[in-house]
C-alpha cells in the first residue's frame, strides 16, 4: 500500500515546478499523447526526476508529467503510463494516481489504446467506459490499507462517473463524433488475446480488451476521485478477423484517431 511520506515528497517536488494547483488530472495512453502538447503555460517534469515515479519502456509512451492550463481548465498529464506487464507493481503502477489526488486533481480522465471485442464497433473509433472487467486475478488494494488514504471496502457500483459520462456523450454530439459506450475487460498481457479468451470475454459481457486503466481507475475511486474512462479502439480483437495483432497497428491507429480524441477531450473540458 502507498506510504503518506511518499506521496507527499513526491507532490511537494512536482508543486515547486510550478504555481498551478490543477483540478483535472489526465493519464494519455499508447499513441494519445498529443493531447498534452495542447497545453498552455506548460510545465513538463520527467518521470523519472519524480521521487518514487517509475518509468515506461512501453513503445508510445513520454514519460513525462505536464501540468498547465486546457480550455480554461487548470490541468496536470502523465504523458505515457506504466504497465504491470512490464514487471512493476500494481503499487508502482498507481502511485502516480495517489500523487494527483495530493496535488489536487479532483476529477480524473484515463484513457487507453485497446481491441474491440463487440462486433459492432470499428477500429478507429472511440469507446466511453461505462463499467469494467478485473480478468487478471489481482487487485491494486490488496494489502493494508492505509486509511489517511481511503476506505478498507471501496463502493465500486459507479467506478466511471454517469456525469461526466453525460457529458462526453454531449461533446461527441456536439463534434459528429461516433462515441461507442461499453465495458472494458482488463488483461494482464504482455500477450494479446487468444481467439478462444476473446469469446469468453464476449460472453462475460466485455466490449473491449486492454492491458491498463482498470489498476488506476481502482484508486481513484479509492481517493475519492472522480472517472471519466475513453478507450481509443485500434484493432479488432484476436480471432474476429484473420489476421494477426501487433503494437505497431496499435500506435498507428491511435495516431490516425489523435484527432477527434484531442477535440473530444478538449470539448468535454469545456463542458465541466
């Protein structure tokens, strides 16, 4: 679990980089970075000058923290995100979510790169979250709990907020853009799916499939946040057409949708 000390060096490095005290806090996931260059008065700090942040190894992802001012919003994004594929730990994973909370984030976006289980929706679109799957058999809580932090038993009956979901379905339709809604199956990786796993996540009721979001999304709620979850849908998941996966396709296509993924967020903050 999280140790307060920890949290609060880390948040008091990142408070002497810069005078603003952001409300809204956004993770960019593989190939959405682009949102973060839209930020005015930016300050970007490297992970990796943070005490107690990890680094990504991940194809896509900066690395960087930039906190600055988003359609009048007072804004703090992590640039890239770590992976518990890539060997750190889910504490390691979501330490950054407990620094955002300190600093004053109260409201959350987490967005992602992942494949569409739900037949009816098409790569290049995007996804609101509107619920979850764990399939990884794990749980970033587990352990004590630390109670300056948040409750030992979280309410996880409305992990993805119906408010702000309301509202990034109003910035779609104001934009014309097409905005999938379903749920989103955490795996582990680093392996993509097997054709035979994707028909048991279809059948569990998942619409989506990826390696992130659900560790963060978790701790959010258990600091008292509040989610707006935006998957980004690259590719079509294994065995539903006959071809094979790659991360390459999963930069591109995210490359090719930055566009109404940056006028969906941006919008969507000029709504809150």
């Amino acid at each position: 679990m999280h140790k307060t000390e920890e949290i609060l060096e880390a948040k008091s490095f990142i408070s002497e980089q810069t005078g603003i005290k952001p409300e809204i806090g956004m993770i960019l996931g593989s190939g959405l970075g682009s949102l973060a260059e839209e930020i005015e008065d930016a300050v970007v700090i490297p992970y990796e000058t943070i005490p107690y942040f990890s680094k990504s190894n991940a194809v896509g992802h900066a690395n960087e923290l930039v906190i600055g001012h988003l359609q009048g919003k007072k804004v703090v994004a992590m640039k890239g995100r770590y992976h518990y594929y890539e060997g750190y730990t889910l504490d390691e994973v979501t330490f950054p979510v407990r620094v955002l909370k300190a600093l004053g984030v109260e409201k959350l976006i987490i967005t992602n790169s992942c494949g569409a289980v739900n037949t009816d929706f098409n790569p290049g679109e995007l996804m609101l979250i509107s619920d979850h799957i764990n399939l990884v058999g794990t749980n970033p809580l587990i352990g004590k709990n630390n109670e300056d932090l948040g409750t030992r038993f979280p309410d996880v009956s409305e992990v993805y907020s119906r408010n702000l979901r309301a509202l990034a379905r109003d910035a779609a339709q104001d934009l014309n853009i097409t905005l999938q809604e379903g749920v989103y199956g955490w795996w582990s990786g680093p392996v993509y799916e097997t054709p035979a796993e994707i028909r048991m996540i279809r059948i569990l009721g998942g619409d989506a499939i990826g390696m992130s979001t659900v560790p963060e999304a978790l701790i959010a709620i258990h600091s008292g946040l509040e989610v707006l979850g935006i998957s980004c849908l690259t590719n079509m998941a294994c065995g539903i057409l006959d071809q094979p996966l790659s991360h390459e396709e999963v930069i591109e296509v995210a490359g090719q949708s930055r566009d109404k993924f940056v006028q969906l967020i941006q919008q969507t903050l000029k709504l809150l």
